[in-house]
C-alpha cells in the first residue's frame, strides 16, 4: 500500500472503557450502562460530550444522539467490529470529528441460567427442533474433529487457558473460579456434544465504549493512540437462522467455506495492514466456545489447517505463549453482555494491550494485536488489527 493510503491512517482510538460486569446490574438498564460507558471511555481519551459529533451504538444510536443532545451528528449502523472501522472511515472522509462507539446491555434478559437468550430466535429451526446456539456451534466442531482428529481434551486446554485468564482477572464476571485443569473442564456437564458447560460463554450484563478522532488531535491527548491497522469481515448468512454447515460455500470459492469463515477477512485485514502473522504479539479472539479459537487460529492463518487442537495442546496460547489468547477472559469468563457488547470488547482488550495499560495478563511489549468476533456457527466473522505504529 502506497505511503499515505491507508484507509486509517488519519484515525486514531483515543480512549476505551469498561463499565462493571456482573451477571446482573441492578439499578442498570441498556441505555443507562451505555451512557456510563461512553462517559468512562471520554475521560479516558480527555474528551467530553461537547466534544462529540457522531455516535455508533446500534439501536441506540438516534436514541443516545437525542437525549444526550449531540445533534447534529453523524450515526453509526454497523455492529461489532464493523462499528469500529465504520466511525475510523467517517472520521477520515470528514463526517465527523470525534465518534463515540459503544454498546451495554442490562435489565432485558432474565432467563440467565440458559444458553444466551439473544441467540435464540423464535423461529422454525429452534422452536420445534431446540437448534440453541451451543448445538449450531457443536455441528461445525463435530465436523472438524471427523475430518482432522481433534479431540475434547485439546478443546479443554482452550476453555481452562481462558478461563484462567479470567480467574485473575479483578474485573471479570467470574473472577476467582479457577484456576482450571482441562480435566475439570471435561468434569462439567455435557450441553451439546462436544461442548462441555465450561467449554461455553456465560451470559452477564455490562457496557463498553470506544472513542475515536484524527490521529493530530489525538497525540495532544492524555492516552496514548492506538491505531486500527486493517479491517475486513467474512458473512455467509443471517446469524442463527439456518443450521450452520461447515461446508457451506458461497459461488466464487469453494474452499471459503462455513468452516474456515474468518480467512479471507484475516487475508484482507493484514493486507491492509501492511504486516504479517508474526508480527502480532496477542490475540483477543471471540470465545462463545472453545472449538471456535481453535478454529480462528487456523482460519486466521496461525497455523495449518487440522493443526490447531495440537497446537493449543502444546501451549501457545496461554500468557507465556507464542500467541497469548483472549487474556481478560473472554465470554467464557470476562462478560458475555448481550448480542454486541462483547465483540467490542474484544476491541478494548487489544487496545489496552497495545497502550500496556491491561489490569491483568499484560503481554510485556506488546505492540500488535488482533481481535476477532462471530464465529463459523453464527456464520460470519470479523477481524480487526490494532496498533501503536500509525500506518
């Protein structure tokens, strides 16, 4: 990419914040949890609510620019991930100066002792036949351990790696639990085979936000810039309305399957980001189930195809790991708050790495990292490279 291309390269992320994350936040409501998330992220970055001109928080969006009275301002309509680089590029055309993206979710779900509610539509595939999310997902990682061998123990190394990164953890839900053998992950009850209960994301309540401007006007500001250094995201349907299939193909390539979802957006992403696999120091994947880091790493190019139960087995991606994983936590042991909050989470995790300002699990110079979210069972992913080098 030609000196002064990148899409980016006028952006910066200026400020993150996590609210508390609790399986339940009394007192909280979605739109209350994300105010305090956008406040939080703006003292963060320096800035205040005079400052801002555009807003990216799903439904909220309008509703937030309203009674914040932000207007007039540019609106956000992506999610996840894509919220993120949506507010980067209207930043870098002009539309706006200074974009808050955030999302929370507390108050609406109360069946908190089933699998995420937000995932379970009410419609012809989950109603008659109890198509739940854990069982969309346990029919891609039947599929893979068929065809390449993997097994549930190399699953339990994934689920108790994270699962300890959130034992020490003080922010997370489930902070203090472990730590956590893949022996006591294969003892927890069966949900949906191969899926253990502590190879699945918990469901909780909390809010995150992100606040982004110019790259000039962020280097006067008190946190250090970091740098969204290439995005891209794969999509091959609506998210838990079809039976996923791991051979799922769209018409152009039919090696781009279902199953390996995440590699042609990981293909673009580095891409753009000019740099290669060896260069990203931490990986914050998105963990609704520990097949799903397995199959990222492979997906996203960190090792073979067929490879990665061996290579999660042999211990690199645990802190002291080649490739440290989803270091606060993840679903599985940080917060899962609703249908979008974790995915930027994932976002603010890789940030805080970058800036060297982790809680917990920071990785010692860490300079590159990745963040994923969805997975091949909700049948899209997305992918996002940030770092302290403006590209």
């Amino acid at each position: 990419m030609a000196p002064g291309s990148h899409p980016y390269r006028d952006v910066a992320v200026a400020g993150v914040f996590n609210t508390a994350q609790a399986r339940r936040l009394p007192g909280h409501t979605s739109v209350s949890v994300t105010v305090e998330a956008i406040n939080g992220a703006l003292a963060d970055a320096g800035l205040g609510l005079d400052d801002v001109d555009g807003v990216s928080a799903a439904d909220l969006s309008a509703k937030l620019i309203y009674d914040l009275r932000l207007g007039p301002a540019w609106r956000g309509t992506q999610y996840g991930l894509g919220m993120i680089a949506e507010a980067a590029s209207a930043i870098a055309s002009g539309m706006c100066d200074v974009a808050v993206v955030a999302s929370g979710e507390a108050g609406i779900y109360t069946d908190h002792a089933a699998t995420a509610p937000w995932t379970r539509p009410e419609n012809e595939f989950v109603i008659p036949w109890g198509l739940f999310t854990t069982a969309e997902f346990a029919l891609i990682a039947r599929r893979h351990m068929i065809r390449y061998g993997t097994t549930e123990e190399q699953l339990a190394a994934v689920a108790a790696t994270i699962r300890n990164n959130g034992h020490v953890n003080p922010e997370a839900v489930y902070h203090g639990r472990g730590p956590f053998t893949a022996a006591d992950i294969l003892a927890s009850r069966l949900i949906a085979e191969p899926f253990h209960l502590l190879d699945c994301a918990m469901t909780s309540e909390g809010g995150c936000a992100l606040v982004l401007t110019s790259a000039e006007r962020a280097r006067d500001l008190p946190s250090d810039p970091v740098y969204l250094l290439g995005m891209a995201a794969d999509c091959h349907g609506p998210a838990y309305q079809h039976p996923p299939a791991y051979d799922l193909a769209g018409r152009r390539d039919d090696d781009l399957t279902a199953g390996t979802v995440g590699r042609r957006a990981a293909d673009r992403a580095f891409r753009t980001a000019g740099i290669g696999r060896d260069d990203v120091d931490v990986l914050e994947l998105y963990d609704p189930f520990s097949f799903e880091v397995i199959r990222q790493l492979e997906a996203f190019g960190f090792c073979a195809p067929g490879e990665g139960g061996p290579f999660v087995a042999d211990g690199h991606i645990g802190p002291d790991g080649k490739y440290p994983v989803t270091t606060d936590g993840g679903l599985m042991s940080y917060s899962h708050a609703g249908s979008n909050p974790q995915m930027l989470q994932r976002a603010i995790r890789a940030v805080q790495q970058v800036r060297g300002t982790c809680v917990s699990t920071q990785i010692p110079g860490a300079r590159v990292a990745l963040a994923s979210a969805g997975g091949s069972g909700a049948l899209f992913n997305q992918v996002a490279l940030f770092g302290t080098e403006r590209p």
